[in-house]
C-alpha cells in the first residue's frame, strides 16, 4: 500500500522504535512506516488503516507492538476475533495486562457478555492502572447491559471515580455511560442531570453527550435553509445558516 513520503517511521513512539530495533534497518524502518499510518488512520479510515496494519503483521508478526497494532485496526472494524486472536498475542509476548479490557470488550463483540463478566473479576483487574481498571467498569457495565440488567449496569458504573469532582481523561466516558444507562432505565431526570456533567468534562468533544443533552432539553436543530424553495429564493431569516428550537420535554422529571 502506498505511503506518503512525508512519512519517515521516526514518528513512532521511542518504546516501539525499540522493539523494532531487533529487525534489519530497511525492514524496520518499512514496519515502522505502515505503523505510523494505522495510527493516522485508526479514527478517519479505520478500514485504510486495517490494510496498513495487515503489511506491517506480514513483515513482522513476532513483534509485539505490531500484534497490537493489528489487533487495533481489527478492533476498529469490528472484527472482534481477528482483534482477539492480536491482543491475545501481543499479551503472550509482553506478559502486559494493559490490554485486558479490550479483550474483555471483544469477547461482548462477539456476542460472549457472560465471558467479559468473567474477566471483569479476573486477578488481572487488580494489575491493570487506574485508567484500565475505569475501562473494565465500562465494559462490565456494557456486558450487563447486553445481557438485559440495566439495573446492575447502572450499580456497575457507581464508583469513586464516577462520584470525584475531578476531571480525568476517563471521566467523560464514564459518567456518559451512567447517564445512558439511567435513560435506558427510564430515569430521566438523572440522567439530563448526568449527560450535564458528561458536558463538562468532555473538553475535546470525544462522546456526543451535549447533542443527547439537547435532544433531552426539547433542543431541535434545523437547517435554515428550507429544501423546498425555488432556487435563488429568499434569504433565511436570522444571520446562521442553522437554528435551535427550544421547548420544554413534557416528559422531563422535576
């Protein structure tokens, strides 16, 4: 697959440019190359970034930063045994946890929540970081969900991280998923009261939690300008091209 010339490899992190180093010099650099595309490509062009992936696994398949990254790419496509088989081999190679919630998360994908649950209480939790151990509520939380207890999903997700005023990377997706899952639960008016706090901490826009705020608040956005005009008609009235229609939701919670 072709790869822009602006691309050296020397933009990968220093601890895989490490591993990399048991390879020859050409091949390494050609493995680094594909792995700097799969990580532009991962969120944009996940099924680019696949192929990308798929070159650097031929090259070097006993790497394990390459096995991750292949079991991203797959991951991202949803291809949830391929991801599997890659995590489950990246781990062998490195002896990490750090990947435990992800193959948690492919065993939901694969339609397996009892499996994920089953991990959720595994030894290896207790080795995972802070980070990874809030990714491990999250996909427990899903794999009650998947399996109809919403209630459970809901008790899953209370934590301290989840009740701290403090803002972490995770915080956002958390209390996103707490919200949702008080909806799904039919408890309304907590969960605008947590989509609200979702809002707060989600500083670079990484979930949808305003537009379900708003979809909550009665908030429609419509564009401005109508369909079924003639061409060259009049211009819309208001000075942007979208507008927001407010109204209370009758079935808000006070």
């Amino acid at each position: 697959m072709p790869i822009p010339e602006d691309v050296t490899g020397e933009e990968i992190d220093k601890d895989v440019r490490q591993e990399l180093q048991s390879l020859p010099k050409t091949l390494a650099e050609d493995v680094a190359r594909n792995l700097v595309m799969v990580a532009r490509l991962i969120d944009e062009d996940p099924e680019g970034a696949y192929g990308y992936s798929k070159v650097a696994l031929r090259l070097a398949s006993r790497v394990a930063a390459v096995r991750e990254a292949a079991g991203f790419a797959a991951y991202a496509n949803q291809k949830y045994s391929e991801a599997l088989a890659e995590f489950r081999a990246a781990r062998r190679m490195t002896g990490s946890v750090e990947l435990w919630p992800l193959m948690a998360d492919c065993e939901r994908g694969l339609g397996r929540p009892e499996k994920a649950l089953d991990m959720a209480g595994a030894p290896e939790v207790h080795k995972l970081d802070k980070a990874g151990q809030v990714e491990m509520r999250l996909v427990a939380a899903g794999a009650r969900r998947d399996m109809g207890q919403l209630d459970a999903a809901i008790v899953t997700l209370q934590s301290p991280e989840l009740a701290s005023n403090s803002v972490q990377p995770w915080t956002a997706r958390l209390r996103y998923a707490y919200a949702d899952a008080l909806l799904a639960a039919e408890r309304r008016g907590e969960a605008r009261e947590w989509f609200a706090k979702a809002v707060e901490a989600d500083k670079d826009g990484s979930t949808d939690a305003s537009d379900r705020l708003a979809e909550l608040d009665g908030v429609e956005f419509v564009d401005a300008f109508d369909e079924n005009e003639d061409e060259g008609g009049n211009e819309p009235e208001g000075d942007g091209a979208e507008q927001a229609s407010a109204g209370p939701d009758e079935g808000d919670e006070k």
